[in-house]
C-alpha cells in the first residue's frame, strides 16, 4: 500500500512539471550519454595514400596564395595537404615522402587519419627545403621512384604527388626515362602547385628568408641530364673545350626562372596513368584522392558525442529562451499578473 502511495505521488509529482523541466532533463540526459563516448561502427570506402612533396629549390618560388599575401609553393601544398586529412574519413591511411634529385625518401608510412592526425599533420608541417641532399629536380625518376616505393612498401596505395613539374636541368629530345611499370597500376594524381607567369627562384639563407635569386650564370654550369655523348673525335671536330663545357639541352638558358609545368605533369600523366590536377583548396584535394580506384571497404567507428552534445545544447537553449525573451521584453510590454481579488 506504502510503495503504491508513493508510486502515485511521485506520477502526481512529474506531471505538475512543466516544460522547462522535461527540456532540462532532455539536455542533462543528453551529456550525460556523451560522456562516456559512445559511437556506432559502420562500413564506408576508404583508401591509402601516399603524400609526396617536392622540396627542391623552384617550390621555394612564392607565387601562390592570395594576391596580397603570396606565399610558397611548398608550404601551400603543405597547408593543402593538413586541411586535406580532415577531410578524409577515420579509416583511412595516408603516408608522407619527400621528392629531392631523382628519388623520393618516404617520412611516415600509411597510418590512420583520425588516430594519428597530430603526427600526420606534424610530420607535415615540418618538411622543409633544408632536407634536400641536392639541387637538382629529376622529376621523370622522382615520380618513378615514387610509385616503386607504393609497389615496394605499401601495395595498394595511391599517389598524391605536390610538385610544380619544374624539370632541373632541363631534358634533351628523346632522352626523357621511360618507367618500366604498366600505365595506371598504380592509381594518384599529380598536383600542379604554383602560378602561370615564369619567377625567378629564390635563393633561401639558413632562416627561410630570401637572399638572393638564381641567375642564367648561376644555372649554366649544371649539365643536363640525358646529354649525348660525344667521342673524343666528335669533341675535337666541334672545337673549343667540349670536353669541360657543360652539355645543356635547348630551352635550359631559362632554368634559373620557373612557373608551374602542366605540360611536363602531362606527359608524365601519358607515361604513368596517373592523373593530374592544379592544386587549389583541401576540399578539391581531399575529393579528388576519395574518388580514385582501388579504395577497400573498413569497419570505422563514428562517434555520436559530437550529435549528443550538440542535441544538448539545442535542448538547453530553448528551455532557457522563454525567460530570456520575458526579460528582455519592457516592463509595459509585459503580459499583466493576474490578481486575485481579496474579499474583506
């Protein structure tokens, strides 16, 4: 009898509630559900990629960014590539390598976007010119170098290479390495990063900051790669010292000025099958890796703190607005209290 009295006073109790009490309640419910984190795993696409920057001395060249406030190539593509991993759905894996001379170093390898973001984004953010071991940029062997280390270390991955195609020294004809792999067996894209209009190259001191740009002069004594060789008959035959004279391709007087190479990554993109793109946002970034081939179907966890916390605080608003509203409204405006007459 004790235990239904109860039970009857207390349903009395609840609904002499208004709503503000049920709203507060909702909320109070909902945070606390939060806190302990609570998530649903479903199945989603997601793929590996590799990250490679080009650290050679032509993406140090600012031309890239707002009008008023141009930055460098490299670290455009940098803060592309950071913006681009939150993009990226938890499940997937993405490596980082740098491109120097004629081959990449891989950093990082393929690790989760959403468990280790600060050490993807940190591995990123502290890629720098200074770690080339040379200045010059065989784009051809780099790309190449690239995707043998994805068929070597990290099968099934695709490439998201950030270069400005700037090829240093310059190609002779008919000399441009071929790749001994099939086109497209490795997926990726080639992101074009830099301006249109030829820059001169900076010269970067030991803190960042320019000192200077190359010049014809300063490029002339790099011999490009591919060059013929000559006999020493041919060398005698043409005169003057051939034999120490650097053999320079046609169109390398120009090497000391640099703008982004879409005809380069093109043919690249013919050797290759990889794709090519002008790198411009993360969000095109993030797209363009999410809709290339051979993606696998994971188990990831989606968390629901986010949704339970933001319910909460909606839930929390409105049974807080009522009486905020009442006291930002004037005292005239103010609905009349209803008065019960006292009789005498």
């Amino acid at each position: 009898m004790k235990t239904g009295a109860l039970a009857s006073t207390l349903a009395h109790g609840l609904r002499g509630r208004g709503t503000r009490f049920w709203l507060l309640a909702a909320a109070t419910l909902c945070f606390g559900i939060a806190s302990f984190d609570p998530a649903v795993r479903i199945e989603r696409e997601v793929g590996t990629y590799m990250m490679v920057f080009d650290i050679t001395q032509s993406m140090n060249t600012q031309d890239v960014g707002p009008a008023d406030a141009r930055i460098g190539r490299l670290d455009f593509a940098k803060q592309l590539a950071i913006s681009a991993l939150d993009q990226l759905p938890c499940g997937t894996q993405v490596g980082v390598s740098i491109f120097v001379e004629r081959r990449t170093q891989p950093l990082l390898m393929p690790v989760d976007v959403c468990r280790s973001r600060g050490s993807l984004a940190d591995a990123i953010d502290h890629i720098d010119w200074r770690m080339a071991w040379a200045a010059d940029s065989h784009l051809y062997y780099g790309t190449y170098s690239a995707l043998d280390d994805i068929r070597r270390m990290a099968p099934g991955a695709a490439l998201a290479f950030f270069t400005d195609g700037h090829q240093t020294p310059a190609l002779h004809p008919g000399r441009i390495p071929s790749w001994d792999g099939k086109p497209g067996e490795v997926p990726g894209v080639l992101f074009g990063v830099g301006g249109e209009s030829p820059e001169p190259v900076p010269k970067l001191g030991e803190k960042g900051r320019i000192e200077g740009y190359w010049t014809p002069e300063d490029t002339a004594g790099f011999a490009s790669a591919g060059a013929p060789t000559l006999s020493v008959a041919d060398m005698e035959r043409m005169g003057g010292d051939i034999r120490n004279a650097p053999q320079r391709a046609p169109g390398s007087e120009n090497d000391h000025l640099s703008l982004r190479r879409d005809d380069i990554l093109e043919d690249l993109s013919q050797r290759t099958g990889l794709a090519t793109a002008v790198a411009r946002s993360a969000d095109q970034v993030a797209r363009q890796l999410r809709a290339l081939p051979g993606g696998r179907t994971a188990e990831t966890r989606m968390p629901l703190r986010p949704l339970l916390a933001l319910a909460g605080l909606a839930l929390l608003i409105v049974s807080l607005a009522p009486a905020s509203v009442a006291r930002l409204l004037p005292a005239r405006a103010r609905p009349a209290s209803r008065l019960t007459p006292v009789s005498t």
